[in-house]
C-alpha cells in the first residue's frame, strides 16, 4: 500500500475535485512512448450496423471502462486505451488527469510509483506507464477532457481488428488527440473504486441454440460438465477453449449465417470458440448456444490456462 500524503490521499493519487496547476484549455495530444504487445482506442462500440458485416467493437472490459470514465468525471461514451498483458506508456502535452484500471499493474509517471485504479495526476510531458499486468488480461487508461478524439468511424471511435475500421492499433510513436483540460477539473467521487479482479473461474451461462441439434446429447453433457480452459490463442475476436471435442451427429458445414456477439461457435476440431466483440457477423460452422453480453465482461481478463465452466442459462 502507497502512504498517505499530506492532503490524506494516497501517494501518487490526486483528490477527484483537484486540477493540477498550469493546466491548459486547448487541445491536446498523447504520444504513445511503448505501445506493448496489442493496445487500441475503444469505446462502447459501433452497433446497428451487422446487417453491413460490421460487428460491434467496443472495450471488452466494458464496466472497467466505464468505471474509469466516471473516476474522471467524463462522458460514459468517451475513448480509452485498451492494453493487453504489456500494458503501454504514454507522454501527453498537457497536464492532465487519468485512471488505469482494468487488469492489475504497476503504475508510474516518469517512473515514480503512482496509484492503480484511482485518478493520477500526471504533468505535462510526463511519462505514464502502465506496466505488465499482474493480474488479469486487458488493461484501460482513461484521461480526463472527454479521453480521446480520433475520428469517428460508423459512430464510435473504436479499434475493430477484425474488419479494420477505426483507428489502427498503436505502435511507438503514434500520436492521438486527447480532449481539453475540463473547466473545473473531475468531479468529487470517492478515490477508492470497485474494480472486479480476474475471474479464478470464468463461469458463462449458456442459453442453447440455434445449432444444439447438430450434437450428440453426450456433447451436450460435455459442454456443461466438462473442465474447459482459455486458450492462449484467444484474443478480441473470439475466446478459445482447450478441452474435449463436442461431437457432432451431422456432417458437413451450414450455409453462412449470422453471427452474434456471445456465439458459442463449434468449428471442425470440436472445441468451443466464444465470439467476442470483434468477431465475424457471419459463419458457417454451427453455434451450439449463447452466451449473454454482460456475462463476457469477465472474459476480458481470463488470462490463458484458466478454468472456464459452461453452465446453463
């Protein structure tokens, strides 16, 4: 734990109604310093547009984006980073404010420790670096002003690896437009923040359909039985699983059909793939059930080799 500070808030953190002083009204620009392994631009993502091919997009950590933003005092809406294992780093132009939360990490500005999951106070032309994470998967840093502007696509600012739309992922050096300092800094909110930790079990509820007919009743006992685990080949466009195969009483490949968010997809090795926001709006290898969209937020940090138990909805 950081000691408190002679304002009562721990070391590295800055009281929710402070500003740091000299900060600037105009806008403002955030160069990425280290990238990591895999860091986009999300927001809630893009949606009403399947019918076009185009999924949703979108934090896969949604209540962790969420939760930084209202630290900030920003519109639910606005853009963050979104990290996966490496974590990034960051230099703005301006003074600003920002939280790091999602999957656990060591935080710095310009390599003095600073708090995780609480707002920051970072100086202009200072370095925020979001370390490797300790727990979890996928990271988020937010900043204050309304986060990032990169230009909308379709309505969102967000990253979708899978069609290409939206801002590409960050590499060394790339610039990104960040809002303006806020008149009269983020609101009061209390600095200590529920942040969810990284499942131990990755429990989803599984309605059955519209392809559960295409399996023996065995695989069908499996799926809901059986000790399942995150692939390391998981990644925003599906969580894949290692485990039994589901067997099949029907040969062959369906006519493409459409996808949704939480298909529980079976493809020709029999291990079940979980669509998450990045994936294909269509696909012709059989969904034997869904999972619901709010139960996938714990997806987001099941790092590889943990458990994962299909449960009935």
């Amino acid at each position: 734990m950081t000691a408190p500070d002679e304002t009562g808030t721990a070391s590295g953190t800055v009281r929710p109604d402070a500003r740091a002083p000299g900060s600037t009204d105009g806008a403002a620009t955030l160069t990425v310093v280290r990238a990591g392994a895999l860091t986009t631009v999300q927001d809630g993502g893009r949606t009403g547009w399947a019918h076009l091919g185009v999924a949703r997009a979108g934090a896969l950590d949604e209540p962790g984006r969420l939760l930084a933003n209202r630290l900030l005092g920003n519109d639910p809406g606005a853009a963050v980073l979104e990290t996966t294992m490496t974590g990034c780093a960051v230099r703005a132009d301006r003074d600003m404010v920002a939280v790091v939360g999602g999957a656990v990490c060591r935080v710095t500005v310009d390599g003095r420790p600073a708090a995780w999951g609480a707002p920051v106070r970072v100086p202009a032309g200072a370095v925020l670096d979001a370390g490797p994470a300790l727990s979890g998967v996928r990271g988020c840093l937010a900043f204050d002003g309304g986060g990032l502007l990169p230009e909308p696509v379709l309505g969102s600012r967000s990253a979708d690896l899978l069609s290409g739309l939206g801002p590409p992922p960050l590499h060394d050096g790339d610039e990104l437009p960040v809002g303006r300092a806020p008149e009269r800094g983020v609101p009061a909110l209390p600095v200590a923040a529920p942040w969810p930790g990284a499942p131990a079990v990755l429990v989803l509820p599984v309605r059955l359909g519209p392809r559960d007919a295409w399996f023996t009743p065995g695989a069908l006992r499996t799926l809901f039985t059986a000790a399942y685990r995150v692939s390391a080949q998981s990644n925003r466009i599906g969580l894949r699983t290692e485990g039994p195969a589901l067997a099949r009483v029907r040969d062959g490949e369906l006519p493409s059909e459409g996808m949704v968010l939480g298909a529980v997809q079976v493809p020709p090795d029999g291990r079940p793939v979980v669509f998450l926001n990045d994936h294909p709006t269509t696909g012709g290898y059989p969904v034997v059930g869904v999972v619901a969209a709010p139960a996938l937020a714990a997806a987001a940090q099941a790092a590889p080799g943990t458990p994962v138990r299909f449960v009935p909805a």
